[in-house]
C-alpha cells in the first residue's frame, strides 16, 4: 500500500514561509511505498532536489498520512516512475507557477 504523507510541524523558516504562501497546513509531503522506499523532492537543506531512501522512517504524530490504494502493478510503475525523476534539481519555476495557478 503507497502513502501520501504531509509534515504540519512548525519546521525551520522555510517551512513556515511555505505555509504562509500555499495558505495550508503542510510545508512538505513524501510518497512512500509498501518497500520503505519514500520518494521527495526538497529546495533546502540536506537533500536538495529529487531523492528516493529506503529507510522505513517512522513517521510521528506531526504528519498526516493518506493510504493510496494500488495493485502490485499500479505501485511498481509509481516507483518506476519515481526512480527517473532521482537526481533531478527541485523544481522551483514548476512551483511557483503551480501557486500562480491556484485560485486564491
């Protein structure tokens, strides 16, 4: 079973600042599959742009978590998908549009 999981925490200032712009609760979100695998994409901090670990984190009471329900099939192409985009630099123009986008 995939999870979408989203961090509420107070966080550093970035995460702050990004609430403050999307208007929402969450300043991060990470896609992890049945494996442990987890699958995010950062701007700052240690793990700048696109990574995957296998780290079966554990996530605690200041995430939020939404079960996807997929097939065995359905997962594997979702990592397949997910391992193409490792290594690639964070997407800024890709977000900034995305708020720009958004009804406010």
């Amino acid at each position: 079973m995939m999870r979408l999981v989203f961090y509420r925490g107070r966080g550093d200032m970035v995460n702050k600042i990004i609430r403050m712009i999307t208007k929402g609760p969450y300043s991060h979100g990470e896609l992890q599959f049945s494996s442990g695998r987890r699958f995010f994409a950062s701007g700052h901090g240690e793990y700048q742009g696109v990574h995957m670990l296998r780290d079966q984190k554990i996530y605690g009471p200041l995430w939020d978590s939404i079960e996807i329900p997929a097939t065995p099939g359905q997962e594997y192409a979702a990592q397949r998908f997910a391992f193409r985009l490792i290594g690639l630099p964070f997407d800024w123009a890709g977000m900034i549009r995305f708020l720009f986008s958004c009804p406010g």
